[in-house]
DNA sequence: GTCTATATTATGATAGAC
DNA sequence: GTCTATCATAATATAGAC
C-alpha cells in the first residue's frame, strides 16, 4: 500500500455516493475522482467493478448501519422512550447532513429488485439481519417472539418510510412521527400482553 | 393523432420503467421501444425530456395512486380491519406482479432527493397530498386533528417501508405485518381518546 | 406529427506502460 | 500496484427529411 489505503477511500467514496444517489447514478468515474484514486486502482482493487463495488458496500455498510441504530436504542431505561429518542437522533442526522445521507441501502434496495438478482437478496439479506438483531432488543419487553418481531420489522419499515418522506420534504416531521408511533405501537404490545 | 394516443403509450412506458427501476436506470430509448414510439415523438410530445416525463408521471401516477389506496380503506365497517385488508390487497397485487409494481414514485423519490430540486419537490408534494387525504380518513374516528395526521403519516410511512422490505424479500410478510401494526395503532389510538 | 439519422457526452470496462 | 489511454456501448438530446 502507497497511499494510505486506497481501497478504503474507494468504498467510502462509493458507500457515499450510493447511498445519496443510489446505484444507476452513481458512476465508476465519479467514484474513483471522489476517492481521489486514479481510475485503473478501482479496478485492481473490485475485478467485479460496479456490482462487487455495490454488493461489498451494502455487506459492510448495511451490517454497521444496524448496530448503530440498536445501540441507539438503550439511551434511557424506558424503551418507549428510548424509541422516540432513536428517531429523534435520527432525525437530527439527517437534517445536519442535509437530508442526503439516511439509509445506505434503502435506495439501492428499491432500485435493484427487479433488475439485479445478486444485488437483490444482498438487500434482503441485510433487512433480515436487521430484523432479527431488532426482534431480540424488542424480545426483552415482550414476551411472544411473534409480537416482538412483528415490532422489529414494523419498526425498520417506518424508519426507510420516515426516511423517504423525510429526504423528499426536506423536513424531519416524520421522522419523528415515525418515533412517536412506534413508542405507542410497543406500549400498546406491553399492556395488551399483560392482560392475558 | 394518427396512432391510438401516442403520447399516452409513451406516459405508460415511462410510468412502468420509473415505477420498477428508478429514474436513473430507465433509458429513453427503451420507453420509446416499449411504448411502440418512434423516438422522435418522444421529444415532440416531451419537449422537457426525461425530467419532464419523470414529472408528469409523478404527478398523474401519483394522485391516482394514492386515490386507489384511499378506496382500499372502505371494505368494512370497521376501520381497523379496512386497514388490515387494505395493506393485504397490496400485498397480494405485489406478489401477482412478481414484486415488480410497488409504489409508482417510492424509488424515483429516493433517487432524486438529493439531486434534482424539480423532482424532489415533485415527490414532496404528491406525499403532502397522500398524507392530507388519509388525515381526513383517520379523521372519522379520531377526533384529535393532530392524532389523524400522525396516523395518516405514519400509514404511508408504514406502506413505503414495507414495499421496500417485501420487494426486497420477494415475500409478502412485510406487508400483511404492517396492515396489523397500523390496525393495533388506530385501535390503541381510539381507545386513548376515549379515555378523556 | 412521424420517423430516421446523428451529434455529443458519459458510461462500464480493459490493455498495457511503468 | 499505479496510472493513463482507450475501447465499445449507451445515454440524452437534436436536426431535418418526409
């Protein structure tokens, strides 16, 4: 290595561009100015170019971007709150940075579905994880597995909704909204499950 | 006019292609191709270009969709159970199109936010409207004017995320997931208004 | 209004000197 | 491993015959 790691400026630069962009826009040549890497190193580095560059950016970025977002998620003991509290952070992310970097999948995800098979169920794979690791966090307040990771997906799908509609109104409402709703949606779970 | 409405097949073509692929990833040449059009007719119905085809899809495809979902949320009496079954007919459409036709703007909207003002703002106020009729909706059983809206919003969070997570899937679960979290959202709303 | 040909620029990808 | 030049192709957009 010459430069101070240049595959790293690579996917970062990539990473950035896809998440803000998404894939169809995000060009190689952009990417390797972006990294301030020379073209032919892009190639050295990912042989499967733009597609390696997609697949290895949503299995690195995706995996990080959930243990963020969990360990959000146990800022004070209530975990109501702690929900209203990681939407409100999140919320605050995206208005600092813009309204231009939310999920780092979220828009690849849709744009892939139906055109790159590969790309496709990297997407999937990563929702999985992330409901699953969220079904466990929920698991501590509610007692059916089934309820909890009901709420684990509910909440990942309101936080990529929040997102769209917050990056598209350039406005963090709701995301906010999103906090409040899904606060109420597990309070609702813990009191309904205790009337059994 | 000599064909039957050119224009019109040219609106379809590129409703289809944005809907399923993205703003970026939908060539010109191939919604002439798959519209049956002669290039040229393109720009001559189109002078704007893709940006304007993106636009006018936008704010056709929108409106309309958005009056189809609101049409859902009658089936039954109870508003909650509509909400299930409304979620579910988007499901069963998701699945029969072989998760190809989700939400028409959902992915253009993520594409564009941070890259085209004129869109951006397109999408921005189509989601306004969405979340303004299904206000008015929710406003049938909640008397709290800001409650329906949170509810509205977080419905059409709620759908967003779910198209993303079941297309990305290729399953449905998402989607019949969301219809119950909502329904559980609107009843605990209710019956916390009544509490008063 | 319809349709073809083309201009111009950008893309993803490769070859090969160093 | 680095970097440049270039390939082949496809993109948006336009010109102009009919």
């Amino acid at each position: 290595m010459g430069q101070p790691d240049t595959r790293a400026r690579i996917q970062g630069a990539a990473g950035m561009l896809f998440r803000r962009h998404g894939y169809s826009a995000t060009g190689l040549k952009r990417v390797a100015t972006e990294a301030e890497a020379p073209f032919g190193s892009l190639y050295h580095f990912f042989p499967g170019g733009k597609q390696q560059l997609a697949e290895d950016m949503i299995r690195t970025s995706g995996p990080e971007y959930g243990r963020m977002v969990l360990a959000l998620l146990d800022s004070v003991p209530d975990p109501a709150e702690s929900l209203v509290h990681a939407f409100e952070a999140a919320a605050n992310d995206l208005a600092a940075a813009d309204y231009a970097d939310a999920c780092p999948i979220g828009t690849v995800a849709l744009e892939v579905a139906s055109s790159n098979e590969v790309l496709r169920a990297a997407t999937a794979e990563v929702f999985e994880e992330w409901v699953d690791a969220a079904a466990q966090w929920f698991g501590r307040w509610v007692a059916d597995p089934k309820a909890a990771r009901s709420l684990a997906c509910s909440m990942i799908m309101m936080l990529e909704g929040a997102f769209m509609l917050s990056r598209a109104a350039r406005d963090t409402e709701p995301l906010r909204v999103a906090g409040r709703s899904m606060a109420a949606l597990l309070r609702t779970t813990v009191a309904q499950a205790g009337e059994d």
